[in-house]
C-alpha cells in the first residue's frame, strides 16, 4: 500500500501514519518528496484497512498495490480450475452450453425445451423457478414446483441443470434438486446469499452485477470461496451504460481479463446481455473466440407465448442454427462443442 | 402503450398484434403511416407484457406510456406522504437529521455517538450492525448484538433508531427492536426482503442501488407498497459513473424528480455518495436547498478510530459545524431543523 | 412521433398540439385514453422539431417512431456500401487491416514499421501526426512533417495511408497526401469537422465518441453523408464506463447493431478500446468472429521506446502472430484476410 | 510516481526501470517486497511520461502521485482567481447570473430576451449563433450575423455577453465582438479549439465534457491557461450516465471538488444540466447552496416558439421566479445576486 501525504503535511501526521503501519506488523518506508511525502508499506497489506488510513490526518491518498482478493487469484493458484459436474466440464476443452427457457411454465414447456435443447447439443438445461422480476406485477415464477420441474426435466434426459436461487431459506431445497445454482445479477452482493452458497459444495454460477467492476465481480467469488466452496463459475451478462439499443453492455473484453487475473472458468450470457435476439448469435461467437468456457442462452419453444423475457428467447430452430453457426468458431480457437 | 411494425411488415403480422390487444380486453388502434404501421393502445397497460408484444414477429419497438408503478405514483396518491415514527415526521415540514456511526462498534462508542448527535440536534440515530462490505475480510459488523447495543442507545436518548438488513433471517428480529429499518443500496433489488419487509409497518429506508434508474428505485418502493407497508423513505446515496474523484456521484436532481413522480418522501446521504468528508457540508445543503426531507450521515466520535467507512465519518465537531451550516439553508427553503 | 398528453391536460392544450401539427403538414391522430390523451402522427416526422412539442403546455413526452438518420440507414440503402481505396477494399470479402504506430516520429521508425506491418499482411498503414493529448505538456505529434512522413512511407511501399485531422485548418493539405482521413473520438461531434471532411471525396474513418450513443454515431456520419461524400467508414472504440481494468468499454455489440442499422462498414479498434497489449488478440478475435469488416491496431517497431501511447502497441513480433491467429477466425466467418 | 513490478519480475526487467528513471534526471527508490517490487520516484513526475514506463517489461501498474495540472491547480496558485469582464466579477462575491435565448433567432427576439432578463437581474447575457446539433437537419444557428445581433444587444442594454464557439476560423471574429467565448462540452477536448482560445485575452467559458472526469476537464482548462490566457470560467453542465429521466446527469458535487483542486471559479448549467424546465429552480438552488460562482440558464421570452432546445428554457416569468426563489439561498451561503 502506498500512502501519499498532502503537501505540506506536518511533521506529526507523518509520524502518526508511520506509528500505525508499524503497530500493524507492517514495515512502513518514507519518502520525501520535493512537493509531498509518501510512505510506502513493505508486506501483506490484505491485512490493513484502507478508510482507516484514509482518514488520518492530511493523508490526500492510499493507493493499495495488490488485488484484495487470495483465493479467486491466478497469482495463488496458477493453473486454470476445471469444475465437473454430472457428466460436464466447465473450464476445459468443451465450451459449455448452457440453453432452456427463461422460466419453468409448466411440465409441457420445460419438456419440450429439454429435448429440443439436448438434441441440438446444449450439455446443460437452464430454467427460472425464482424469477426476479423488475416491478411486483410480472410473473415472479412457479417457485420451488419449478424447482422440481426443472429437476425432473434434467432427469429424465440426463442433463445437468442449473437455476437461480434468490432467498437463503430457498438454498437447501434446491441444492438437493439442482446441480448448479445461480446467482443473478441482482444478487451479487447479497452477501449473506453468497456465503450460504459457500457452504455447499454444488457448483455456482456467478453473474457479474449489472454495474460491479470485476474487482467487485472477483471480491464476491471470493466470499463463496471463503466459506469452504471452491467451484465458481462467473458469468459475464452485461454492465450498464448510456448505451440504450441494447439492454446492457455486452463486455466481452472481461473474459480474457478474468482469465489473466483469476483461476476460475468465465462463460457469458448473451441473452440477457443484448436482450435481443438477433444479437445473440454474433456476441455468442465473439465471447467464444475471446475465450469464453460456454454461452448460456435462453431458448423457448415457442418464445412468442413465453412468461417472461419472451423477447431474448430464441426458438428451437435459431439455437439449432446458432450452434451450426458457433461451430467454425470453436474449432478455430481449438476447442470443441458438447455435439462434436 | 405504442407498439411500432416494421417497415413493410406483412398484414397478417399487424392482424396478429390486435388480436392480441384484443385477446388482453383492450382497444387497438391501428395507424397506417408513410413508412410504418403504429398500433396504439387504450387501456390500462399496466396488465400488459411489454416483453411480450417486443417478441411478436416484425414489431419494431413498444413504448409504454403510463409509468409502471402504481401505489409509489403521485398520480394515485397525490398530497405528499408523511411517515411519523416516534416523536418525528418525515416528510413534513422538519427536515430529518439521521446520524450516527458507520458500524456500531461497542457500547462507549454508541453510547458517545448517541450522546454527540442528539445534543446537537440529530433526530434519529442511525448505525450499523449487518454490513454489507465488499470483501469477506473486512469487518461485517457486529450483527444481532449490534442491533441490541443500538436499540439500547436510542431508549436511553429517546431517539428513534435506523438500522440496515441484509437477510430475510433478522428481519423479525430487527423489526422488533428498531424503528426504521434501512434496504442498503446493493439489496434495492432483493426482491424477497422487498417483500418481507412490506409485511411490516416500520418504516422502510429503502437506498437507490448503484445501477437502478429512477424507474426501478420506485418500482423496489412499489414491491414494499405491494404488500401493504406504506411507510417508505426513499435515500438517493449516489449513482456509480466513469467519473473517480468520489465514490459515488450524488444525484441530486433525483430530489425534485421523485418529489413530481411519487409522493414518498426523500432524504439524501452524502457520506456514501461521495465518500469524502469534506464533501458532505456542500453536499448537504445542496440536498436540503434542492427539497430534500432529510440527511442521513455518518457521524463518528473519533472517526480515525472506526472499523469501517472511516474516511466518510464526520467527528462530532465537524457535525456540529454542519448542523450551524445547514439552519440558514433550511430556512431559506421554509423548513426547519430538529433543534430550532 | 407520439405526443402524451398530461393527465388531466385541459381540451385547449391538447387542441394546440393538433393545430401544431395541422400547420407542420402532418395528420395528427388523437387517442383518448382512459388515464391520458395520445396524439400520434402520420408523416415523415424527421421534418418536425421534438423539443418544441416537449415544450408545448400540458405535454407529458415525446417519442419519435423514425430514426433520425436517413442516408446512413439501412432503409434508405439496403445494400452495403463497399468503399474503395487503391487497391484495398473495406465492407467486402476481405477483413481491413490497418496497422502501424500510434505517432509518426522519424522517418525510420515509420520506414521500418511500415514495412514490418505490410510483409506481416498488413493492407492499410496508419500513423498519427496531428495527436489529440489529454494535456498540453504531451508530446503533440510532428504535424505536416509527419503527414509527409507517412505518406511518403505508403508511396514507397504501396499502401493505402490513414491518419487524423483535428482541425480544420489542416483538413485540405492533409487530403492531398493522405488516403483515409480519421476523425477521433474526441472530434466526433466536432460539426464544423464533419461538414468539411464531407466536402471531400477521401473516405473518412469516423471513431465513436467516448460517450456517443449508436443514434449519435450513426448522426455524425449522416453529417458527412448530407455534405456529399458517401464514403464513410465507421470505427468501434470502446465507450466510457465506470469499469476501471481497461481504459474503455470495447462494445463489440457495436458491430451487429450497426449492421442492422445502418449500410456503412465498421471496424473495430482493440488498441484504443482496451489499452493493454494483451487483450488486443482476444478482442480482435472477437470483432471478427461478431461481422467486423477491419480492425485497427498500433503497432510499434520497439514499443517501449514510443512516444505515445507506448502500453497499448504490439511489437512486430507480437503483430505477426496476431496475424496468425486471426486467420482461423476470419475464415470460421467466410471472409479473407489480404494476405491470404 | 510509483512503478509496481509484477510477481516475480526479473532483476533485469527491475533494473531497467531504475535506469530509465534516472535517465530521466529522477530519483528511484526501489522498495523489494514480499510480494513484488514497488519503485518510487522522487522529483516532479509531471515530466515523465506514464505510458511509457507502463510499457517496460514486467511492469505490472503505474500510479501518478501529483496530479498532471499546474497552471489550473489550487497547489500553484492558492488564493481564488476573481475574473473582471466589464463591470462583472466573476468567482467573486457575486453570483453571477447568465441568461438569454438558446439560440438567437431575431434582433426582436434577443431584443426581448435581453431587456428580460437584465430587468430581472441577470447581469451577463447569453445567446447561441453557432449551434452544435445532434443532427444536420436541425438549426444550426444564425452563425455571424447572431453575433452582431448579441453584441448590438448586449451594447443596447450595457451587459456582458457570452457566445459559444466551435470553428477556430471564427475565433477572432467572435473574439473582437462577444466579451466571454464558450467552449461547449462537445469541445471540451477540442484541443486545436483550446489552444486558439488560449492566445486570447477575453474570459473563456469552459464546459465539461458529457464524458469528462474532473481531471480531464482541469487539463483542458490548462490547454487554456498554458498559451497564456488565465481567465478561465468552468462550468458543470452535466455528465452522461444511464439514468434517463433527465438528458444528463448534474454533478453538482464538482463545485466542492473543483473549488478544492482549482483556484478557477465555477458555474452550473442547470438547463442543459437536466433538460427539463421544473427541474431548473431546485437544481439551481442547489448549485448555489454548494458554493457555485454562477448559474447559466435558458431564458426566452415565449418557449414554445423557440427555434432550439424549446423544452429547456424558462420563459420571463419563470426567470423572474427563479430570482425570486435564488435570493434567500444566496443569503444563507453569505453571497449576493446582482440586483440585490
């Protein structure tokens, strides 16, 4: 951590910076500047609390020198995690496709979507059972017979499943029932959800919170990796900007940035991260030649009756030719789809 | 709501989009222009799906036309609301002084700080004891013994007490013991604790989260209305922009916004929207001067001591040297301080 | 356009907004509605002034149904447009690339970059003169002499030249020598600018604007088209967010939105839009694989001893195996690279 | 400034550093932690080039200590600069109240405005001839000919005038006629535009950028101030973000800010600041209640016929409401309005 002192600090505030870093166990170095002191902090600065110095007298700023997080870092673990689930890799050769509907409907639309979904080569089905709605009128989802839904559907065709959680008391019913949980955007600094999920050992999948810097995005992983759970899956599903032809921001470039400075596999939504259809299939393509680990798209039977989301929904026939399409591209960074 | 074809969209598309106006029970118009069919809607379209209509084939755009919420609307309640708690109105004529440390960290210091802001004329005592802190090494508060510790203090002074809650577990707990309880700016979107809360009839300091348009902080107001809660005090705290020099970029314009688009009453934090000490006396005023109904900071009593926020806590001089600054202001825009 | 009334908007306010419209020439159509009258329009409203209707008494809001584009949209021209330059071609079968060093600094450093960057597959040698620095105790670029550099440099090895202008002073001197004339993002919404480059026949490589929405963009360039040059070139840069990794938000989202929209090329720009060397080749990728028609990277014969912009400039090395990595991608899309 | 080495950094990769910095004419200081190596500079950053040392080997971070301003920066020049332009101070005691047309349309209209507003007590008047629009179907102002027509007027009534330009060939022309030249936000980084300003002596008016961070916007007033123009006004007229229910976002916490790093006075644009007429009273409190040298607002005599930015300009009697309401604020902050 490097601490800069205003100009013309007196000679007592310095000491006072340099009596705290040392009563921290830490080796404080000052240096004088022609125009303002700064002192530098030799050691595990993990340790100190930055507002604390920040507000000693006449500091002007503290500048800390490494990331704040351990466990989500490539620097403590160097080679890239791979999570198995079921008969899935995430974070190896295969790019993960993670397809179905936005929410569960019923057991005639989540069957439909399953076996569509399987046979054009998802390896992972996806559905809502908790939906978090913007306004209190919209269809907030069906809930834990979602859940079971959901759970049979992947079941009955032998696929893994993945869902959103949303409320701590809702986290043990569904991780006897789904494989993966999910935690929206919304949620991703729902701190007292992440370090629920923490103590499981299914795998999450992370959504980066629609205005989090990764810094944020990598420090919420790290609660889940605290508590004892080290399967993290993040997912890169849009920012908000100023931008308004899309519903957010799409930024591929975190995923060859969180591979550089953390461990854990990264996927991207594209469904929620344009929310518009024809968008998908080129930002499905980019994601996967920038380095993505999978796609997570929503897909309907029938997107037009849909309960929610209808309009970010592809049907059976454009997934079908999404994948055709996600195909070259995957090969031509040397790895592999799930139907290959 | 407006629905905008494409251009040449075919006929039998524009049938499709009245008949499902029509299905729904209310009335299209169809308008054949130049370039494009426009199909408006009569009606409350509040039942409608906007998403819905988006995802029909060869629809453009939709536009809606009423704004979404309902019981937060100044439209359906229009004299402005006042909540009264204790011996204290918000939303009258008395500007709210809400201050208080950032964490409760023992009872001297809360005992120190209830003391301090209530002799210089704070209302309601604030404090933290669930912290919501970006990485699972810091501090997160003294919890449940935090919320004694507070509770406590304000009998003592006989001051009305606020405190947040992070997880739909405390709820009861905290609602027993605490006047007003605070949804922090990362939960605004916690749609199960919107929920929990609404159950209540404390008062509810629901913050605007970092991301959320105006649009969406209302339609988190409308999830605690919902449920038959009506006492709901809305914090604008900042907004996260491209820009560095502060934490937060404090939107002051949301004040007389939300004053023409609801009638909830709304106080501002300049401690978390701007994260300097010296910002929040302008900060301050310009919140009061612009309409604001109270001022919600972070006083602490030796603030190079605090275990969190410390670089955002006014120490109680400071304070005082705020409340002088603040009367003139207040009575230039026809209100009052607590101490007056 | 739609015009919403107030609620309650008196008869004679709403009676204005009709006669407004009647003297414009266009068909109003009123909507009574249950809650609010709805005035919409039937013409070509790109002829009406929205501000003016917004400040009409009584009128709630204003949405327009038309793009206010017409030369750069896809509806007025569906085809793409192909823009040829020497012997290069950008919008067609084969991917732009344009390559060389942020500033032209002597006559050796742009010899030797021009002639690493051509052998390695290069088609379009770029190099600024007139540099845009965001204080003025930066180097500013050599000027003229660096034009004359530049272009002497393409002559030489037969590439077609790009390079900014930032003046208008400089526009007919700089045309003269110089195949393709870049606006920078920071003079994208500099009109005087627009309207003289549009003047010419050169194509002008117009970048987006730090904080320039799609509609923005696409107005910039119709300020050149409506000045009688139709070639113009459309270039992704990355937008201003609070995001903090990487120096802007690459939106790559850019490139099938404006395919949709518009007929005018685009090509995206790695260097600018991430600043760090190692995320270029991921980002490239990515532009690629989501349609762009080029990509424009710096490219420096020995970084670390630049003038300018030194942390985002691969070394030839690091260019030519960009080069190679970009060739699975292309051909994965059905498209060629020039040195294919 | 301060180098941190990446994890592991070779010693060479260090020891290149160390000799660049001396190169330099700096002193380095290298600090070897446990992690990795931190080197400090001692000695004026400002002359080094950051881009540069972030483009070394193994560098991983480069963190500037002093900011990159002088001229502009409180630290040179500690007490406020006060501008004198005619029988107006500005960053004075008085807050400077500018107002007038958006646009000059006519000698009527600007004869009207002016005799309004100055009545009302404004004391510098406002009125564009070049109009930077969005679209080139728009007005785009009278160009000369209303800059003869706001100097005629202005001279009629004995105010001040101020006048936005965008083409350096109509500096000089401008210059000889309108007291204060305006530099609009979409020319904030205009730089051949800042520089042609700089030679001048009259005050420049100079708006933040809809992008800018408050560092860019003091560079660019240090463009100004390097050619040896010291007269400086900034003005915050709102930042670009993704709230929507106002045209931009006012940062009305630049004031504080600026008039901590800065000696230079400050206004806020509350009309392009929110665009939206009833939102201009409160923000405009706000502002002053903040500490604002001055307001800039939109006046003209009968809104709903105005040629440019009809929806944001108050009429006569609004204007006059405002005064009225501006006066107790101004008080309380211990400042006068120019027609107490």
């Amino acid at each position: 951590m490097i601490i800069v002192m205003k100009r013309h600090a007196p000679e007592e505030t310095i000491q006072r910076v340099i009596d705290e870093i040392e009563k921290a166990g830490m080796q404080p170095v000052p240096l004088i500047g022609t125009e303002r002191t700064v002192i530098a902090i030799i050691g595990d600065e993990r340790g100190l609390d930055e507002a604390h110095f920040r507000s000693l007298p006449h500091v002007s700023t503290v500048m800390p020198v490494l990331r704040p997080y351990k466990l989500a870092s490539r620097e403590t673990k160097h080679e890239s995690t791979i999570i198995r689930v079921g008969n899935v890799e995430i974070g190896g050769q295969t790019i993960a496709m993670m397809a179905g509907p936005c929410s569960v409907e019923n057991e005639d639309q989540i069957e439909e979507s399953t076996r569509g979904v399987k046979a054009l080569g998802a390896n992972i089905l996806r559905g809502g059972a908790f939906k978090p709605r913007t306004g209190p009128y919209a269809f907030q989802g069906l809930g834990r017979e979602g859940i079971d839904l959901l759970s049979a559907a992947g079941k009955r065709h032998d696929m893994v499943t993945v869902s959103e959680i949303m409320d701590v008391r809702d986290v043990e019913f569904t991780a006897s029932k789904i494989d993966i949980l999910q935690i929206g955007a919304r949620n991703m600094q729902n701190f007292d959800l992440l370090k629920e999920v923490g103590r499981l050992q299914n795998p999450i999948l992370l959504k980066r919170g629609m205005s989090a810097t990764i810094k944020e995005f990598l420090l919420a992983a790290e609660y889940i990796l605290a508590q004892g759970n080290p399967n993290v899956i993040l997912c890169e599903r849009g920012i908000r900007t100023f931008e308004d032809e899309t519903r957010n921001t799409l930024c591929i470039a975190t995923v060859p940035i969180v591979k550089e400075l953390s461990h854990l596999p990264i996927i991207v939504d594209p469904s929620h991260g344009t929310g518009k259809v024809q968008l998908i299939p080129p930002m499905a393509k980019a994601a996967i030649a920038a380095g993505a680990d999978g796609i997570m798209v929503e897909v309907h039977p029938n997107p037009d009756v849909a309960l929610s989301d209808a309009d970010q929904a592809l049907d059976l026939e454009r997934f079908g030719a999404l994948m055709n399409e996600l195909g070259p591209i995957t090969h031509a960074v040397n790895r592999t789809l799930p139907n290959d």
